[in-house]
C-alpha cells in the first residue's frame, strides 16, 4: 500500500498528486469593470449612509465612555512621585539583593536578563517571528508576479547626504556597540543597542543606494546572525537555569560589579539580543521599503 | 478631581490612549490607523513609566554600592514597557506589511474602497 493510497484512505477521497496546479488567479481591483465598480459603490452609499451615521455616533459614545473612565481610574489611583504603597517587596528584593545576584549594576538588566530571562527570550522570538511573516509577506513569489516599483525619489546620489553620513555613521555604529557593551553597567542594553546599530545600517543603506545596501547584510547572513544568536541565548540561559534551579555549581561567576567582565552571561546575552535586533530591524527596512532582501 | 490634577502625567498618558483610540476607530485610511496603534502604545509606554516614578529618586543603577531601596526607582515598570515596546515594533512591521499587500491588489488604502472591491468580486464569482 503506497503512501498515496493510505493518505486517500484517511482522507476518504482520492487524491491526484499530478494533477496541475491551478494558475494562480492575478486579477486587481483595476482590472474589474467599471459598471461593477459602480454597482459595489452604489450598495455602499445606499447602505453605508445610515450605518456610518450610526457607527460615527456609537464610535464617539464609545471613546467618551472609555476615555472618562480611564481619567476616573486615574483619579482614584495612588499620587503620582510619591512613595507608593504598591512598591512592593519584589521591587525591594530587586535593589536591595539584584547586584548580590545577578552581579549587573543596572538593576533593570539585571531584571531583564536573569529575573525574567524567559520572557526576554519570548521578546526576541517576538521579533524574529515578525521578520519571518514580513518576509512570508513581501517576498517576491515568482518570477510571473514581479512586484511593480513603486516610483521613489532616489536620494541615495546626494553628495551632502553621503558626506554627512561618512561622518556620523561610525559615531551612530560606536554608540551602539557601547550601549551593547555596557549594558549591565549604565542605561543600555540589548534592545536599544541593536536597535541604534539597527539605524546605522539604516542610515548606510539610505545613503550608497541599491547595490551597496544589498551588500550590507545578505539574507545569508540574516539568517545564520538571528539563529545562531537565539541559540546561543537558548543554551546560555539552560546552562544557568539548570544549575541554578539545582544548586550546582557555575562556571559562570557573577564577577566584581562594575567591571565589564562581570554579571555573569548578562554582556554577551545583550550581545546576542543586540544582533537579533540589529538584523531585524534592517531586514524589515529592507523589505518594507524596497521589497527585497 | 484635584487628584486628576496632581496625576498629571498619567491623565495626559490615558488621553494619548483616547486619541490613539479614536484615531483607529474614526480614520478610513490604513496608515493612519496604524499611526493611531503607535499612539495608544505610546500613551501606555507613558503611563508604566510614570507609574514606577518617585520624587527625588534616582534610575535604578547602582551608585557607590548603595543598596538601600530608598535611592532608587522603582525598576519593574521600566522592564515591563520593553515588552510593550518590542511587541509594538512587531506588530507595525506585520501591519505594514500586510497594508502594502493590500495596496497592491487593489490599488487604495482606503478601507471602504477595499471592502466594497472585496464584495463586488464575492458577488460576481
């Protein structure tokens, strides 16, 4: 009994696997006639007069209704800057022992990358997932449905334009290494650092034009960064879970706080939430703006 | 009411929200919904960071290994609004894209259009 056989057998009806594809139907809104333009506008207006009027009353009913209770929630809350009753002992145990634990002395990298290390990865994964669907979304799909171009102004020819990014895009790229870098000892860390090295690949790509920017980060790339930096993230936080939830010990020591090897695996986790970030925010810049990666 | 007054920053954040609101209920054009979208998170990224704010308080960095929780912020807020933050990149990259999309096929960005384009072809199939 073939495969074949077995799946039409599950399936209770037959399948022809050589049977041709269906063509893929390209027709646009353009390509209708107008005789059923004018018919589906008419329906609208003849329908669509009384319920716009009835959902324009019942949208501002609404936004008054949820805008006047959010304002009396906040006027039965707690007085804004002053000490709240809700801070409460998480937030004292994160202070008072965050740097005992984690060794970072940002207290929240320090929350993000071992507190709630979980939920950072699942942020990552967030990201990475919404690459994929815009990548699922504006690939090309084949060579009959070549995307038109939409027509921009190129300014990617601007002598002004290239020279002041000669002269800020190794300060932007700098910045964000330090903000990747130093993320468990000042304000940074793996998001908003990937996300300025993000802006200079940006800002390179906007200046050099097409051929230059294709070279940048090829879809190769893209993909072997992201994955072997969420792997990384993946097995680095098993390691210290596993041990930490045994009671076994570490390799990874927690280090002097404030040095810049120190915080255990927080510098090189922010490294690799930094190269998800970066990449992501470039491929989505890419694909978005000039449909290809 | 005065407590409205003296929560300031949090009434002005929920009235971003309001306005993020109505600009996603009230506006045909895709874009700008989605431009409403980014306003409501941005009241909400407002609304957690003033919640964890304390007068006279410091951010929650560690200086000269004073440990005492009474120097510092309160640090929750501001782990929390990185998720708000990453979520709200995601999802208007999913939502552009899937505008773009449907520009393509049917040549607007205005949602009436696009529905009664949608309806005149369901009929005529």
């Amino acid at each position: 009994m073939s495969i074949r056989d077995k799946l039409s057998a599950l399936l209770g009806f037959d399948i022809d696997f050589d049977a041709p594809v269906p063509p893929r139907k390209t027709e646009t809104a353009a390509e209708q006639t107008p005789d059923e333009w004018r018919f589906s506008r008419r329906i609208m207006r003849a329908g669509g007069r009384r319920l716009g009027a009835i959902y324009k009353i019942l949208g501002v009913i609404c936004s008054v209704v949820l805008m006047s209770t959010l304002l009396l929630t906040v006027a039965g809350m707690p007085r804004y800057g002053v000490d709240q009753e809700y801070m409460d002992t998480v937030t004292y145990e994160y202070i008072s022992h965050g740097m005992e634990y984690t060794g970072a002395v940002n207290i929240v990298s320090g929350i993000i990358l071992e507190y709630r290390a979980f939920d950072t990865l699942g942020e990552s994964f967030v990201l990475f997932c919404a690459v994929s669907c815009v990548l699922a979304l504006l690939r090309a799909d084949g060579a009959d449905s070549e995307p038109e171009r939409v027509e921009y102004r190129d300014i990617s020819c601007d002598p002004i334009l290239r020279r002041t990014m000669r002269a800020v895009v190794p300060i932007v790229l700098l910045y964000g290494a330090y903000v990747l870098l130093f993320g468990h000892l000042s304000p940074g860390g793996g998001f908003s650092g990937g996300a300025v090295i993000g802006a200079a690949l940006i800002m390179i790509a906007s200046a050099y034009g097409e051929d230059v920017s294709g070279r940048i980060l090829t879809e190769r790339v893209f993909k072997t960064v992201t994955t072997c930096a969420l792997s990384f993230y993946c097995l680095g936080k098993s390691y210290t879970f596993y041990t930490g939830a045994n009671g076994l010990h570490s390799v990874i020591g927690n280090g002097t706080p404030g040095n810049i090897l120190s915080a255990g695996l927080i510098m090189p986790l922010n490294v690799a939430v930094g190269m998800v970030v970066a990449c992501t925010i470039y491929g989505m810049y890419r694909m978005i703006g000039q449909r290809r990666f | 009411m005065e407590n409205l007054f003296r929560n300031y920053e949090e009434a002005v954040a929920l009235i971003l929200f309001s306005i993020g609101f109505m600009t996603l209920l009230f506006h045909k054009n895709l874009l700008r919904k989605l431009i409403g979208m980014n306003i409501m998170d941005s009241g909400v990224y407002l609304f957690l960071a003033s919640m964890g704010y304390i007068y006279g308080r410091r951010a929650p960095i560690v200086e000269n290994g004073d440990l005492s929780a009474e120097r510092y912020i309160n640090p929750v807020p501001a782990s929390l609004v990185l998720t708000g933050i990453v979520v709200s990149v995601s999802v208007t990259a999913v939502m552009l894209s899937l505008s773009i999309r449907l520009y393509e096929r049917y040549h607007t960005l205005d949602l009436d259009v696009i529905y009664a384009a949608a309806r005149s072809r369901r009929e005529h199939r």
